[in-house]
C-alpha cells in the first residue's frame, strides 16, 4: 500500500509536466493559426462593397444586377531566384495568397485586376525561372469560375524601356491574354489596358504598335459616344461598343511632379514626398499623359508603381488612384481596392490587409506570455526539500 502510495506521488510531476507541455503546444498552435491564417478573416471580414448610385427610375434589383464588383491591386513582386532569399520569399507568398483566397471567399467579386509588377525579376528571367515564377502565380492566385482575373504588365515584368524586348512582351502576353489596347467589357462597363512601358514615345516597335492599337481603340470608343443623330462618316463602318466613358488601367501613373499632394495613412513617407519624379521612370512622361487623356478622355485611371497610395485630379475632372502595393515586402500596411462600378457612375472602398507590425506585435506578446508560463511552472515543480530551505533561509534572514 505504501509503495503504491510512493509510486503515485513520483508519477505526478511527470504528469503535470505532460499536462503543461500539451497546454504550451495547443497556445503555440493557436497563436500561429490565428496569426497566419484567421487573422485574413477577421480582417478582411470588416471590409464592404461601396455603395453605387443608379438611375432615378432603376429598381433596386437592375440595379444590384448591373454592378460590377472588382478588385483593383498592384505591384505583387513574387521573388525570383536570383534576390529572394527562401524565407522571405515563403513568408510573402504565404501572406499574398492567403490574402487573396480570402477577399476571393469572403468579397467574391466578379472581375479582379491586377496592375502591373507581377514578378520582381521577370526582366532577367531565363525560361526556366520564368516558368517558375508563373506557376507559383497561378497557385497563389487561383480563382472560381465565376470569377474573371486581368493582369495588366509592369517595368518588372518586362523591363523598363531601355530593358523591354519583344520576345519578353510576347512571353507575358501569352501567360496573360494581355495586349496594350485590349478592351474588356463588362456588363457596359469599357476597360482599356495599357502597357505604360510602351509609351515612352520614341518609335520603337513595340512603342508604335502598342500606340497603334490605341489610337485604333479611342476612334472606336469616341465613334460608339456619339449620339445616334450625329453624322460622321469616320464612323459608319466602325463597330458600336457600349457608349461608356473608358476606365484607364496601366502601371505607371500619369505625369505628376511628386506624391506632395498625396494623403492618407498609406501615402508616401514624409521623407519622399516631395522627391520630383523622373518622367518615363516614376511615372509617365508628360506628353504621353496628355495623349492617353486627350485620346480616352477617361472618367477614371488607376495606376500602380509607387507602391503607396495617392488620388489625383487631371485637367480638373479626371481622378486617378494610385493603388499600394498588395505586397507586406513593400509595405507595412498593404491594401486593395473594392470598385462598384456602372456604365455611368463608380464608387471605391480601401480594403487595408493586416498590419505586419501587429503581427510581430502580438507573436512578441505571446512569446512573452510563453516565457513567463515556463518559468511559473518551473518555480510551482520545484522539489518540496528545495522550498522549504528557501523558506527556513527567509525566516533565518528576518
């Protein structure tokens, strides 16, 4: 009975040490499951749809059904082989995807854009990497059927002008069914994609044919806006598109002379504000900023390639956005845009991913928290001989 009563008495440190050990494991999981993966939701959950206005005698129905839901984000920079170390590159990839499969699940938009800077390196790409860094795209965005992905093409994608070639444009257009004057339509809704690498102006081959297809494109827009009484033998043998104001979606912005302007907590750091932009290389020369204006005549532009976020007033009526990079490489608090959007009006939302810092803040919290739960437990197993002495030595002190 007394051996039995011994053997007991061993038995139970190792049991309270399985049973702690079991506690750290399951606080651990939980802090790693809540920061990697739910805190997407918890998020992304708070963001909305912007409501958009509708006709004077549209139902709430028509209304609802002729909405286009998108989402606009830009400059992922997925890591190449030659500058991404392994970790980083896991990290930004996981955080990305996750990201994206979540707004997917929760938001479900029916078109999503992406504008431009893709890849970090796919201007040095060999075919090899190339094909890499496109599979590892399509894994992280993968989308349903009911929804539709466009990617517009950056300087990192194919090289900034002096770097662009045609075997790299080709090479990304056909990956992405992307043309420099495409038009996508939907539900009346005109979107022009540009290649703004294209448009340095200085005849080039890929310059005067990305050109040519514009200039082909607004003809055609300009000729479907004209009012139906309008006579204009320029257009009698061109086809009718929609008669909506084009959006413009392109990777470098239009000619400004820096972020000064710009607000809001996702703006450029004080200390780059007021840096003058380089024409051609921060954003679009000022002559290619007038043609793209005068030959669209847009009712919106949305831009990439700062990697921070900026709203523009061009000529007095046409608003450009500035969209921040979806990546947490580039930023701390990375975003995307939610657009409803009509033939005739839009409205847009900033949906603001986690923050990294809050991250590291609370992985810092709980490690803390972690540390201390050891050390109690340590202190609570503590040989019964071993605490007595310390209390006959605190007595024997008094």
């Amino acid at each position: 009975m007394l051996s039995s009563s011994s053997t007991t008495v061993k038995n139970l440190p190792l049991k309270r040490r399985l049973c702690f050990l079991l506690k750290l494991v399951c606080f651990v999981s939980s802090v790693l499951i809540f920061c990697e993966f739910l805190i997407y939701y918890v998020v992304i959950f708070q963001c909305r749809w912007p409501d958009v206005k509708g006709g004077a005698h549209t139902s709430e129905k028509e209304t609802s059904a002729s909405v286009l839901k998108a989402i606009i984000l830009a400059d992922t920079h997925l890591l190449g082989e030659i500058k991404g170390h392994w970790l980083d590159k896991l990290r930004r990839e996981w955080q990305m995807e996750r990201s994206f499969q979540t707004a997917l699940w929760l938001l479900q938009p029916d078109i999503v854009f992406i504008l431009g800077d893709v890849f970090d390196e796919g201007k040095w790409n060999s075919p090899q990497a190339w094909a890499d860094d496109v599979r590892r795209f399509r894994k992280m965005f993968k989308y349903p059927v009911s929804t539709e992905l466009v990617v517009i093409v950056g300087n990192h994608d194919i090289g900034f002008h002096y770097e662009m070639t045609t075997y790299k444009v080709n090479r990304f257009e056909k990956v992405f069914n992307f043309t420099s004057g495409k038009l996508v339509t939907r539900k009346g809704i005109n979107f022009v994609l540009v290649n703004s690498v294209a448009m340095e102006g200085d005849g080039c081959a890929v310059c005067r044919t990305s050109e040519a297809k514009l200039v082909a494109l607004s003809h055609k827009l300009n000729c479907s806006q004209q009012k139906p009484n309008h006579s204009n033998k320029g257009c009698s043998d061109v086809e009718k598109l929609p008669a909506s104001e084009p959006i413009l979606l392109q990777h470098y912005p239009l000619y400004r002379k820096s972020d000064a302007e710009c607000t809001g907590e996702d703006s450029a750091p004080p200390e780059e504000k007021n840096i003058p932009f380089k024409e051609k290389y921060d954003v679009l020369s000022q002559e290619a900023s007038q043609k793209l204006l005068w030959w669209f005549q847009p009712r919106l532009i949305l831009s990439g390639h700062t990697h921070s976020a900026c709203e523009v007033l061009h000529a007095g009526k046409v608003p450009e956005i500035s969209v921040p990079s979806f990546s947490w490489r580039n930023r701390n608090n990375p975003s995307f845009i939610m657009g409803s959007i009509t033939p005739t009006d839009f409205s847009l939302q900033k949906c603001f991913l986690p923050f990294e810092s809050r991250v590291f803040t609370i992985y810092c919290a709980a490690g803390a928290l972690l540390v201390i739960l050891v050390l109690a437990h340590v202190q609570l197993l503590t040989p019964p001989f071993y605490f007595a002495q310390r209390l006959i030595s605190k007595h024997k002190a008094v």
